[in-house]
C-alpha cells in the first residue's frame, strides 16, 4: 500500500499545473515613449567654387569615397597661370630696382654726404630704396594673390566621405558657388528624434534612449536636446550618437523608445503577469504558498499604470511582497493548486 500511495502521489504531483511566478516589488517607475527619428550626417556639404571658370577635369564620381585633401575637381586654370607667371617676372623686376636702388645708396655713404656727395641726394637715395621696397612688397602681395586664386581652381574634399551627387559635367561654366559635387560622411552620424514637448523638462542623466534594429534593443548615448519647439508640432530635438553595432546609413528611419523616470515609485509586475479581458477588466493571479514547491491561485483585479522594460506599474490592487504567476496563467482557474516550476525576481 505504501508503494502504491507514493506512486499516487507523484502522479498527483506531475497533474498539477506548472508555473513561474515572481514577486511584488515596489521600484521606480520610468515612462516610455516611442519615437521616429532620422540618421543624419554630422557632415554634409555642397562642393561649389569660389572662383568663375571652365570645369576641365573631374577626379571622382558618384558613390566615390574620398578622404581630406583629395582633389575631386579642376577649373581650366590656363589664364591665371600665365598672370602668375607674369606676377613673378614683375616681382623679379622689382627685387633688380630695389638691389640697384640699395648699391646707389652705399655708394653714397661710402662717399660721405656734405663731403663729395649732396645730403639731399644721399636722402634721395634712401627714399628711393624705401619706395623700391613698398613696390616689392606690393608686387609680392599680388602675386600670392593670384597664387591664391590659381589654387581655388582645384577643389579637394574637406573631410572624409561618400560623393553622393554630382551637379555638372565637363565643359560647363562654373559660377562661384554653384554646386558641383556633394559630399556626404557616411562614418560621423547621428539619431535624430522629435520628442514632444512636455518631456523636455523630464530629461536627466538616468534617462536612456533604447534604438530598436531588428529584433534588438540597442542602447545610444544621448549627446543634445535642442530647447527649441516646432511650434507646429510641439517637439523638440533631440539628437543621440549612433551605436558602433548599429549599421545605418544617412537618410535611413529609425525607431527608439525613449525611457523617463517619473520621479514616482510604485508597484510592479511583469507584463506575463497581466490579463486582459473584453469587459476591460485587468487582472493577476496571485500565488500563496501550500508548501515549499505547491501553492494555491487566486485572480486578483488590478489597476495598471504606466508600462516600461516588460514591467507594468500596478496602481490598486496589489501589495509589496504578494506573488503572482508570469507563466502559464492561461488556463488557470480559482483555488487551483500549481507546482513552481522556477522563480523569476524583479
């Protein structure tokens, strides 16, 4: 008999329902808000010319990548090359005079003013000197002039990138600050979102921006919020570094949750814990201890609150410590008795 009543007893003990539960804990409670955003380049630009001029030569392409100080285009450049080299003869020229224009001057201090040589023609030699050098100097600052210009025929990339569209082709007249190429960093990005207005003031350093990719939840660090509204929208911006494990590229959507503490604790459950039925009603089951492994069930009605992390905040209705079943509440019923088949905690 004993046998046979021990092996009643397992069998008992395998009909009775398996469950997870977890207990009641009082935490603080975080909203969560859902966002779409934008990445956007921290770099973008439009290559224009800051000169007029033939474009005779162009180095890249679209979906090129290029790195700082690559040349992307040339200007015909023929013109201001032959003022450059006419700028530099007229410049020697003038380096001639001033050395001529130094020797006179010595000579004449060699001779002794008042003694062979008029004071005034040894001060006329020093102001021709003087007025050689001012007409170097000029000569000199004209010619990095147009050196200058010679170079601004070259345009090379500013930075690092990706050329995403080209305006012109070979042969066609450049005007300064028509755009020839457009560059785009496809490495510096950032999460764009526009968050309603009443979070601004909410916003702190416990405040965590959740990117969602896939079937994953990737963390971003938020770098700015920009405390200026759309007026039309009642948003601010608010901008997050992009993850390094999250493959994005300009232009392209994303979603994220945007969690805030509310300053409030409060009771929680998981979400497995909540059951919803059509009247409206909300409720849980509660688990009490028969004995170490065994306890009994009763459905509960609760009030929820705000939902966050898989957590669900319990307005009425429960208590710190209480216990209720996460798993395998589907087709429990009042008073039944459940074996634990592993704890979860908070």
């Amino acid at each position: 008999m004993f046998i046979l009543t021990s092996a009643s007893s397992g069998v008992l003990a395998q009909d009775k329902p398996s469950v997870r539960i977890e207990t009641v804990a009082e935490q603080e409670v975080v909203q969560e808000v859902s966002l779409n955003g934008t990445v956007n380049s921290l770099r973008s630009s439009r290559i224009s010319a800051s000169v007029a001029g033939l474009l005779k030569a162009l180095h890249v392409d679209i979906g090129d990548r290029v790195v700082a100080g690559d040349l992307l285009a040339e200007l015909d450049h023929e013109l201001v090359d032959w003022q450059s080299r006419a700028a530099l003869a007229e410049v020697e020229e003038a380096r001639a005079r001033l050395a001529e224009a130094e020797r006179r001057l010595r000579e004449a201090r060699s001779v002794g003013a008042g003694r062979n040589i008029a004071a005034t023609e040894v001060s006329a030699r020093e102001s021709e000197v003087a007025a050689a050098e001012a007409l170097l100097a000029r000569l000199e600052a004209e010619r990095q002039q147009i050196d200058v210009q010679v170079d601004r025929h070259r345009l090379v990339a500013p930075f690092d990138g990706v050329v995403s569209h080209r305006s012109l082709d070979l042969g066609e007249w450049v005007t300064p600050g028509t755009e020839l190429l457009r560059l785009v960093d496809t490495d510096n990005l950032a999460l764009d979102f526009q968050v309603p207005q009443d979070y601004f003031a909410r916003l702190n350093d416990d405040s965590e921006l959740w990117v969602s990719h896939h079937n994953d939840q990737i963390e971003a660090d938020i770098v700015t919020l920009v405390p200026v509204n759309d007026a039309q929208s009642r948003t601010f911006l608010l901008r997050a570094d992009r993850p390094d494990n999250l493959p994005v590229l300009p232009g392209m959507a994303v979603r994220a949750t945007l969690r805030v503490t509310t300053g409030e604790r409060g009771m929680t459950v998981s979400r497995d814990a909540i059951n919803r039925y059509p009247d409206g009603r909300v409720t849980v089951w509660i688990a009490k201890p028969e004995d170490k492994d065994t306890f009994t069930v009763n459905e509960k009605r609760v009030w929820p609150g705000a939902s966050f992390s898989g957590q669900i905040e319990i307005i009425r209705g429960l208590e710190a410590g209480q216990q209720v079943v996460v798993r395998g509440n589907e087709n429990l019923s009042e008073g039944v008795t459940v074996r634990i088949a592993e704890r979860e905690s908070n």
